[in-house]
C-alpha cells in the first residue's frame, strides 16, 4: 500500500472531527489530578511540564567511567496538560527528548520538546486541538494525515548519522544530537512518506536496521530494512487479519517474530467517534497470536498460538537451528487492563494495583508449529539486553522490576535476569523511589552482559531525578556513580546510550 492509499484508508475510517468552539467547562481529569497531588507523591512523575529543560549540571557521586563519556538520551511524554485541560492517558502527552551528557567534567542535563506539527497547533491555539492515542480534544481540528497526531514521544535512535524521535502510528523525527532542536520529519522512501514507524526498531551485528509500522484502518503491517549507512531502505507490506495493537518485536538470524494480543481493532469504533485506544476490543479467544516471517520471504507468514494475554515489549530472541526453535523472553500481563484502564487512571491520580506484568520464557518449534511458554516470577517491565546480542543467543536481561513498591504505580528496583540459571542480580532503590528504564552499555571486547548498566530514577523524597552507573556484573553492590538532578522529571520511556 503506498502513502496515498494509506491517508485515504486512514481518513475514511475516522472521518474528519467537527470543529467548533472550545469548551469552557473545567476540566475534570485535572481536577482529579489537583485533588489528590498533596497525598500522593508519585503523582509528580505524572505532572508533566510547560516548557523546555534548560541545561543544568547533576551533583555527582563517584565518576562515570571514561567509556560512558557520550550522551545518554531519553525520551517519552511531557506535557500532560495544556490551557487547563489534562490527556487522559498517559501516552498522549508531547514527547520531550532528554540528554545527559557525560564527559570528565561531571553530567550536564538538558531537555527539549519535539516541536511536531501537533506541538505546534496545539501550542498556537493554547490548549489542545488535536486527537490523541486515549484522547478526543472538545472540538479537536481535522485530522489530514498520521502525522497530524504524531507526538515523537517514545523511543529514540541513532542510525545512519542521525538521531531519531520515534512514535508508533507515523513518521520518526529527526533531532540536532547536540542542541536536540527538531529538523523534521523523516522520509524513508517516497512511496512510505508518512508512513508509521515504530518505536523499537532492532539494530543487527552488522549494523543494519529493522522496523515496522502498524496501520490498524487498514490492517496493514509494514517492514523496513535499513543498511548500517541508512542509504539502502527496502520495504515491503502485508495484510493481517484480525490486526492487533503490537507495540514491539524481535528479530533473530533468520526471522521476524511479532507478538499480537487479542486486543484488536474495530473500524467502526473509530467511526463512531471513539478515540484510537477506546476503538481496541478485548477478544480473548483469539488468543496470544505470534506471527513469524522468514527475512528472506516476508510474504510467507507462519501462525503460532500462545494463551490469550497483552504484551508491550520483547527483550530478545535468537533462532536453536540445532533444535529447529526459536526462543525469547516478552513482558506478559493476563490482559490488557493496564493500557486501557490503569494507565488513564494514573492521569486523574488514581493508582489501583492488578495483575502486574511478569516475564515470559517463549519456545517456538518451527517443525511442529507448537509453541510453549513459561513464566518467571519478576514482577517487570522494559526488557533490555547487552545490544551486541540482539538476534543472537544470550543469557542476559535486564529489567525495571517491581519487588516491594507500595501502594504506588511503577519500579522500586533493577533486575539482571539470567535466562538460563533463573538467577537474579538487583538493587533496589526502595518505596520511595520510581525507576525507569534502565540499558546495557557494553564493555568493548568483554563477554555478554559485561560493562556498565545506566538508567534513571525519580527520587519522590529529593523531588530530583537520580543518573545511576552500575557495573553490570554487581547490580546489587549499587551504583558505582550516581547523579541528582535537582529538578522533576516526567516519568519517560526509552532511551539510548551514544558514545562521544
């Protein structure tokens, strides 16, 4: 399907939103949220902010190993609110790309919004005026393209000489590595101009990129591959029944693997005015899909089935010829309650503990077409491995897990999980602490899961961000660098590390 088949497919199903003026009642979601941030601390990871992160140094304690001299970049959502009005849910905010910058004189943070076309109306008109994944502004503006509701606030990657914001439903966008100023949109190829690009896209030993993109009114998946130097892109699409929310995927030597819960797009939903999250149902017979295509033959899908549950994100997998299996690790909650539910009640300050999210062990027989699965007890989220393993047999996980967190949303500790052993390495920050996302920056020449672990905290008693540097060997020694930046922080998503 090429770019224009794709916008009219898109407009066809959600129609253009009526404008009309703009609502003059408070907003209850912020009300909600006012009502209850003197009780409960986390609430201010979810606050958000109105203005761009001036630069400003961490107090540091210890020293960030010479090898770690680089950026650190971060990215997720920051503005939560705009003119009185809050998003109601937590993926909705515009997307502000952090960077810490490590060099022999300390740690400097800046951070900067992605000034997307929706930043900018929105920021134009005071108050939003776009639609947004959970979302539907009173009187939101016409929606002309994907792009119209990009908001480049979930993951980020270097490739090919450039630093990208990545969202799900539309382009990348390209950022200044060092001012992190917006310079635009990113257009793979003419044909897939605006096409969706999604947030983890896997970068292989040799350098090469993979990616795909989701167009739910379409039931469209999209691949890209992407040569090292970012010159070669070759893509191609296929039609999914049945198309599901899929959020991440792993490649292997010879393979793409994607996982697709039973929380499936309904058109007519969309139709009928319901944001783009509210037009997902939850059809729990279809099951736990995995879909396997073989690189060399995308256009020859294989079909696995696993019991009905939701996933957000895969740590790895990599392809047993000797066996004839392919084996990964997934985040596997029993639904999908979290994304549709929890999370938007996080934004009006209400936190209600579930089932919470445990990591999956997964066997694929390509010979038998049987899958088997079993789960590890570690309560976590954001699965990361040592990046020179992607695609290739490992050992190594690292999560955000939460061990004793407390009647409050989010990670208390981070988790190096041995895929083989079953042991645990982890330090925890304690209650009174929310860890995001933490990464591998690899030893150069040292075996798997050896280096540096670094990742970010935010310290609700300090009301400051914490920068940790672990060695990855020894998380439960502790940081063996730490950083305090004296100000808060939206609570982000993914991030980066990229040398100097």
């Amino acid at each position: 399907m090429d770019r224009r088949s794709f916008t009219r497919s898109l407009l066809g199903a959600a129609g253009l939103v009526a404008l009309g003026a703009r609502a003059d009642a408070p907003d209850a979601w912020q009300a909600a949220f006012e009502s209850r941030r003197a009780q409960q601390p986390w609430q201010m990871g979810f606050e958000g902010l109105q203005d761009d992160a001036a630069p400003l140094p961490l107090a540091m304690r210890g020293r960030v190993p010479p090898a770690l001299y680089g950026a650190f970049y971060r990215n997720g959502p920051a503005r939560h609110t705009l003119g009185g009005e809050r998003y109601h849910h937590w993926f909705d905010g515009d997307g502000m790309l952090q960077q810490y910058r490590m060099g022999p004189q300390g740690v400097v943070h800046q951070g900067r919004f992605v000034r997307t076309d929706k930043y900018l109306a929105d920021t134009a008109a005071g108050y939003p005026v776009r639609p947004a994944f959970g979302t539907n502004p009173p009187h939101a503006e016409p929606i002309r393209s994907a792009d119209a509701m990009n908001v480049a606030n979930t993951s980020v990657v270097s490739h090919g000489g450039e630093l990208l914001a990545l969202w799900e439903g539309g382009s990348a966008t390209r950022i200044d590595p060092q001012t992190l100023q917006t310079r635009g949109l990113k257009t793979w190829t003419p044909e897939y101009a605006g096409m969706p690009f999604s947030a983890h896209p896997r970068l292989e030993r040799d350098g090469s990129l993979w990616n795909f993109g989701v167009s739910s009114t379409a039931s469209l998946l999209s691949i890209y591959r992407v040569s090292a130097d970012g010159r070669d892109v070759r893509t191609a699409s296929l039609q999914v029944p049945d198309i599901a929310m899929v959020h991440d995927f792993a490649v292997t030597e010879r393979h793409l693997v994607f996982l697709l819960p039973p929380l499936v797009f309904d058109v007519e939903r969309l139709r009928a005015g319901q944001t783009f999250l509210a037009s997902h149902v939850w059809r729990p017979a279809l099951g736990l899909r995995v879909l396997v295509l073989p690189k060399a033959q995308l256009d020859a899908p294989r079909w696995f089935q696993l019991p009905a549950g939701f996933v957000f994100h895969i740590g790895n997998a990599w392809e047993d010829t000797r066996r004839g299996v392919i084996r990964l690790d997934y985040i596997r909650s029993p639904d999908a309650w979290w994304a549709t539910q929890g999370i938007p009640n996080l934004m009006r300050g209400q936190y209600q503990s579930a089932d919470h999210a445990t990591m999956a062990l997964v066997e694929l027989d390509l010979q038998s077409g049987q899958a088997r699965q079993e789960l590890l007890p570690h309560a976590a989220e954001f699965p990361r491995v040592d990046p020179r393993f992607v695609g290739q047999r490992y050992r190594h996980v690292l999560v955000s897990e939460r061990v004793a967190a407390g009647p409050r949303p989010g990670y208390d500790a981070v988790t190096r999980i041995d895929v083989q052993s079953g042991r645990a390495d982890r330090y925890r920050y304690g209650t009174e602490v929310l860890a995001e996302e933490h990464i591998f920056v690899p030893r150069a020449g040292a075996p798997e899961g050896h280096g540096w672990v670094l990742g970010t905290a935010l310290d609700l008693r300090q009301r400051a961000m914490l920068l940790s540097v672990f060695d990855a060997q020894h998380l439960v020694d502790g940081p063996i660098a730490q950083g305090v930046l004296p100000r808060v922080m939206p609570l982000g998503l993914h991030g980066i590390f990229v040398g100097a």
